[in-house]
C-alpha cells in the first residue's frame, strides 16, 4: 500500500469523529509519509498530548529501545520516516520536560549514525523538527520557561547539526 492509500484511508476512517491518541500517532506518521510533513507534525503533537493526559491507554514498554531500533535498522520504505517520528512522539510522552533535551541529544547521536539517513538531511532535519515541536509543547503544557542550560545545550545542539551537514 502507497503512503498515500495509506493516509487517504486512515483520514477516511476518522471523519470529523473524536480520535484516540493511538489513531492521532498514526496520521502523524501516515502524513510524514506522504509528505504532508505540517499536518503530520499536527497530528504528532495532538497525539503526545492525547498520551500524556491518560485518555489514551500506552503499553508499558521501553519507547526509547524501540526508537533506537528503528534509527537503527529504518529503510528507505516512506514508512521507515514516519515510523521514526511515530517513536519519537512515544518516548516525548513518556518524558518530562526536563528529560527532553537529554533524549533528543542522545538521539541526535543515534541518526548521526544511521546509515540509511545518510545523505537524507531533509528526513533528519524532519526528525530533529519533531522533537523540537513536541519539546515546545510539553514546555507550553507545564507553564515553564527553558532554563538557560536547556538555552545552552540547544545552542550547542543547534551547532554541533550544522557541522555534521
């Protein structure tokens, strides 16, 4: 099945009825995909809120173990993108605020060595794009400003990508 046939099946099963956190992960990644990277980011960060406020029952298991594996041993598939950002909104609901910015770092890592995001700077940048937008929203949900250590180890995050590219 095309991400397209995908994404046009899942968004036809939705309608405008209510959507679980579950469903909410789904489109997300259906729609990285398909390349309908704003909407799927949406749908991302809809589902980690639906995830961390309870209404959405998640399986007590290791997200970062499962993350580590698809950064790991991701394909070319389409799928294989939306997967990853799929993972990374699992272990961004599992966390809090403060343990952001060390997860993201340490993933960071993890695709500088994925082999098959070598040379696919858009789909990384993509990657890095939704922990950022996550990590904003768990920041606007707990009323808390970013510490300026989180400040500086962005600002060193921020550097350290642009020397990797």
């Amino acid at each position: 099945m095309s991400p397209t046939e995908r994404l046009d099946g899942l968004r036809a099963l939705v309608g405008a009825g209510d959507v679980s956190g579950k469903t909410a992960l789904r489109l997300g990644a259906a729609n990285i995909a398909g390349l309908e990277d704003d909407e799927g980011m949406d749908w991302l960060v809809r589902a980690d809120a639906l995830l961390r406020d309870g209404s959405t029952d998640v399986a007590e298991l290791d997200h970062v173990a499962f993350l580590e594996s698809e950064l790991s041993h991701g394909s070319d598939d389409p799928m294989g993108v939306g997967r990853a950002a799929a993972g990374i909104c699992l272990v961004c609901a599992s966390a809090s605020p403060e343990q952001l910015p060390f997860i993201r770092d340490d993933m960071l890592e993890e695709m500088a060595y994925a082999g098959w995001l070598v040379g696919r700077d858009q789909d990384r940048g993509l990657l890095i794009r939704v922990f950022r937008e996550i990590e904003r929203a768990h920041t606007v949900a707990s009323g808390t400003k970013t510490s300026p250590a989180a400040k500086s180890r962005k600002k060193r995050s921020a550097s350290s990508r642009s020397s990797a590219a």
